[in-house]
C-alpha cells in the first residue's frame, strides 16, 4: 500500500514563505532550537575560557573545531543531493523489499563517507583503539567464563585489574561483541568498526519495518528518507553506541512483525540490550507501546517477548553477572571520572541541544505537530517518538548523560525521526535539505571524538 500527496502549484506568497519556512509554529519552534543550540556553544566556550571542566572542546559536542575535508566528503555530498532531490519520490514507489535493500545501501554509503571525511585511519581504522576503548582489554581476557564471574569485581577505577573505561562503564554484553569478534579472527579497530557501522545502518529499516507493521506503510515510506540521511549517522560511523542502537531497533522491529518466534527473537535481542549498556532499560518502554499497537495475537507476543528476555537475564545471572549489581558500582565509577567534574548545571540543558544538532533540527517541529496530532493518538507515529523523547528526558534528568549524548541516546534519537512523517508534504523537501546540512557541516567542522 502506497499513499500519495497531491497538492496544487504554490502562487500565493505567503504558501511560498511557508514551503520553506514551514508554519509560524514551525518558525517559533526552530527559533527555540537556535536559540538553545547557540547558547550551549557560546555557554560552552565560556566556560572552557575560564577553565571550567567540562572537558568539551567543541561543547556541546565532544569533539574539536577543526574544519577539514577528506576522501569521504565527495560521497557524502553526492548521496546528500540523491536522497534530498529523489529520495521521497523513490520511497514512495519502490517494492517494499527493494526500498528496504536500497534505504541500507543508501544508510550504509552515508554513515560511512561520513567517517570518511576524517580519512581512513582516524575515521574508522583507530576509532575504537584507544585506551579507555573497549579493545584496549581484550588481551586481558583468558577466559569469557572467568571474564563474566568477575567483572563487577573490576568496575571501580584505581584498583588492580580495573576495566578501561567504556567496557567498566557498561554491562559485560558489549565488551562480550568485541572479545568474541576478536576469538573468530576479527581483532583489531576496522573490524570492530565495520561491524558497527553495518549493524547500525539497519536502524532505519527497522524503524521503518516497525512502522509498516504497525499499520503505518505510508508513513513508514515517507519517513525513510529521513531515517537515511540523519546526522547522528557521524556517531554510528563508528562508535559502539550505533551497534547498541542496531541491535535495540531490530528487536523491536521483530517484536512488531510477527508471530511467536519473531517476537521470542525480538525478545532476545531486547533481553541482550540490557548488557550493551545500562541507559536501554528505558527501551522496555518502546516495547511496551510496539505491543500496545498490535492489533492481533498481542497477548502472544508479550509472553514471547517477555520469555526472549527472560532466558538472556537468566544466562547473565547463571554466568554470574547480577545487573543491578553492576549498575551501581558503575554509578560509584562514573564518579571517579569526568563526571565529578562537568557540571550538572550546564550539562542538563545543553545536552538537549547536543541532541538537536545530533537528531538534527527536524525533530522539534514534527515532535511538536505530533503532540498536537489528537486524531492519531493511538498511532506509532505518534508514540514511539514521544515515547523516545520521554526516555532522553529521563536519561538526561539522571544526570548520568552528562555529555556525549550524541552517541550515547543514538539508540532512541533514531525513534524520534517516526515523527517526521507528519510534516506537511510541501516542506519535507526543504527539511530533509537542513538535515543533510547539519550532518555535512558538523562533520567538516569538527573533528568529532566518535
């Protein structure tokens, strides 16, 4: 099932003012967004100036200015002009599995000239290398048995045998991707980045599959685009923050689809998600209204669901890895870092716009217009997104996501982009022009740290 728009030639100059400037809503809202963005950077510069440790060079980006090109900045512009100019038409009348196969080759060409831009070595081949990474420990590993009974017992920093910071700061699963990758002869940072760039190019599809499933075809065709050329693509190229989002938008995409074993399968990879880090807990949510808006056999697929995550808890626990216990040593050791010192008072806000440069600007006006959608309440257009954006705030609030953000809520930023589907049709154009702008000039502009 396709849908189509038909709109008549715009004449009038004030339908002409608002194809590109969208409604005065719109305007108002991206006024807000400018404003927040432009006061997180000028805030953050102060700060740095007067030596106030917030350990951002670039805040609200951890990263630093450096404008450049690279190999990867004639691809990106290239796939940039493609999907801005015929990305929509496509997305509208390509065979469902075509488009999915063409929306992944798109994805994964984007994220990867993306990286590109910061050339070969610094862009992907070393990404993943560097001390506090999680492939710094791996040679520490003589056994993953031994390695899961006793990693709680390493998560505090300034003890002997203490984790490096990301595989301390996370449950064992994500450290588990990496060691095993590592025993099957894959070691080093360009495997360890491919994989994650092509685990987390499915992203899109799977939102969009999520989407179709749910009765949303037409929304899900025109939201693709959007989910393609997103700027949090720089992040996915490579960090491991993308393979988490791959991992948690495909679990929900089977808990959508189908019968029992696509949902006991997505079940697992939810299930699994709660050991690559401890912020998806908050991804139950989204599974929780993914089961609202099945209309058959939704009880089924609860109990599969909730049986896929069952049976991971349970290998964790039996491997003896206790989450909670985890999670609150891993509270004590984000302490004894750079949290201590960035300051709660600058970050709570500026990460939201951290956020917005990340899921690009877009997100404010179609969050706004599906809030006010009431006819379509009980649409995944609606809920995911909000949704999502609930499980930022609550992350944000914690107070641990001080920084970083834009990997770190990669798994839920992508969620946010259902909501593009409700912008007018005469305006998507334009917006999907200002993502790729973002994406392209935070890339040139910074040399961003993941």
């Amino acid at each position: 099932m396709t849908q189509t728009d038909e709109h008549p030639p715009d004449t009038h100059p004030q339908t002409r003012r608002s194809r590109w400037l969208g409604s005065p809503g719109d305007r108002l809202v991206l006024a807000v967004e400018a404003g927040l963005v432009g006061a997180a950077v000028l805030v953050g510069a102060i700060l740095n100036h007067h030596g106030v440790r917030i350990h951002a060079d670039a805040a609200p980006i951890y990263g630093r200015w450096l404008p450049h090109i690279g190999p990867g900045t004639p691809a990106a512009v290239a796939l940039a002009a493609i999907v801005v100019l015929r990305g929509e038409a496509w997305a509208r009348r390509l065979r469902w599995g075509r488009l999915l196969g063409a929306a992944y080759l798109a994805g994964l060409v984007w994220t990867l000239s993306l990286a590109l831009v910061d050339g070969w070595s610094r862009g992907l081949a070393t990404r993943l290398t560097p001390q506090a990474e999680y492939l710094h420990d791996i040679p520490k590993v003589t056994s993953v048995s031994a390695m899961l009974h006793g990693f709680s017992s390493h998560i505090l920093d300034f003890q002997p045998g203490s984790w490096a910071t990301h595989v301390a700061g996370h449950p064992p699963g994500a450290f588990l991707v990496f060691v095993l990758l590592d025993r099957i002869g894959l070691g080093g940072g360009v495997p360890a980045a491919l994989l994650c760039v092509a685990v987390g190019a499915t992203a899109p599809l799977s939102v969009a599959v999520t989407l179709r499933a749910l009765r949303n075809e037409a929304t899900a065709r025109l939201a693709l685009p959007f989910l393609v050329l997103w700027p949090g693509a720089i992040w996915v190229g490579a960090s491991a923050d993308g393979l988490f989002m791959g991992v948690v938008a495909a679990g929900l995409a089977l808990l959508a689809v189908g019968s029992w074993r696509p949902a006991v399968a997505g079940g697992l990879l939810l299930g699994y998600a709660l050991y690559l880090s401890y912020g998806l807990v908050f991804a139950g949510a989204l599974a929780l209204v993914v089961l609202a808006q099945r209309t058959r056999t939704r009880l089924a697929a609860a109990v599969a669901g909730a049986l896929g995550v069952t049976v991971v808890v349970t290998v964790f626990t039996l491997a003896g890895f206790w989450w909670l216990t985890g999670y609150h040593l891993v509270v004590q050791r984000y302490y004894q870092g750079w949290a201590a010192d960035r300051p709660y008072g600058y970050w709570v806000w500026a990460d939201l716009a951290c956020l917005l440069l990340s899921a690009g600007p877009v997100i404010g006006p179609a969050l706004c217009r599906a809030a006010r959608r009431r006819r379509d309440l009980r649409s995944a257009t609606v809920w995911l997104p909000l949704t999502a954006a609930f499980a930022v705030v609550a992350a944000d609030l914690s107070g641990l996501s001080k920084a970083e953000v834009e990997r770190i809520w990669l798994p839920y930023e992508i969620w946010l982009l259902a909501a593009v589907a409700g912008l007018p049709a005469n305006q998507r154009r334009g917006w999907l022009a200002v993502q790729a702008l973002i994406a392209l000039g935070l890339n040139h502009l910074l040399l961003t740290s993941w």
